[in-house]
C-alpha cells in the first residue's frame, strides 16, 4: 500500500466514508512512519471493516475511548495493541491539517498507555478528555479546535 499526499487513501477499493458518517480512528501502528490513522467504519454496508487510511481526518461530536482491560495486557506485555480511538462523525479530510486545527488555542489531545488509561492533554497527563465537538487527526495527536470535555 501507498500512502501518498492524497486526503484517503482506500483498503482494498473500499469507499471513503462519507461527510455525517459514523467511524472510529485510530492510530495505525504498522504504518506509524507515514503518520495514518485507520478509519473503520461504524455503520453501513462495511460495517466493522478498515475503509481506509489518513493522515487528517475530521470528526465531529468525537468520544475517546480506551478498553483498560487491553491496556492492563498491553502494559503486562510491553508491545502495544490496538486498544484505544477515537468516535465520531466524518466531517472531511485534508492533504495537509486544516486552518482551523491550526489555531493557537486548539488543544492537542494524545493517548500513551504507559502514561494514563485515557486520553489527556498533550502537556497534562493529569487533564484527561472525554469528548469534543471537532477534533482531526494530526502525526500523534488529536487537535481539537473547539471545545472539548474533561471526564473529571
């Protein structure tokens, strides 16, 4: 597989999830050089299946998830799995991170499951976020240029 400068990059000739659709994002592992997160769609007629990869996806009305109990074997074993992601509706995709992912207030969320078993603010551990109305995906982080909820 080819991961160029294109905005999606399909699996296996699948369709791009479309504008409103439900899916999950997460970090792809094997492709972590290239910086893609898989999208998996939640619904419609490949339900459950990897649509495709990308580099900056959008999501509106985003929920982050982790599975602890996959984490717990994940920091027993020392070798990452996929365990945590991201829902939401697709809002687009971009080449390159979108203007409004760029502004100075947008906050950068990221997971580590050695660090915490959710997902936090880049620069706080101890800030863990459940939700937030937009988010895109960008290299490590989720960059949300709206507002986001804490889980506390």
């Amino acid at each position: 597989m080819s991961i160029g400068n294109d905005p999606f990059t399909p699996r296996e000739g699948r369709p791009a999830p479309v504008v409103g659709q439900r899916v999950r994002v997460y970090r792809n592992l094997p492709l972590f050089k290239h910086q893609v997160f898989s999208i998996l769609a939640m619904d419609g007629p490949f339900k459950g299946k990897v649509l495709g990869y990308s580099r900056h996806v959008g999501l509106s009305d985003a929920r982050f998830i982790v599975s602890e109990k996959t984490r717990q074997t994940v920091l027993k074993k020392k070798r990452r799995t996929v365990h945590a992601y991201c829902e939401g509706r697709v809002i687009g995709y971009s080449p390159t991170l979108p203007e409004q992912a760029q502004a100075e207030d947008a906050a950068l969320i990221t997971y580590n499951p050695f660090q915490s078993g959710h997902f936090h603010l880049r620069d706080a551990v101890d800030k863990p976020v459940a939700t937030a109305d937009e988010i895109w995906t960008c290299g490590a982080n989720l960059i949300a240029p709206k507002s986001y909820r804490s889980l506390e």
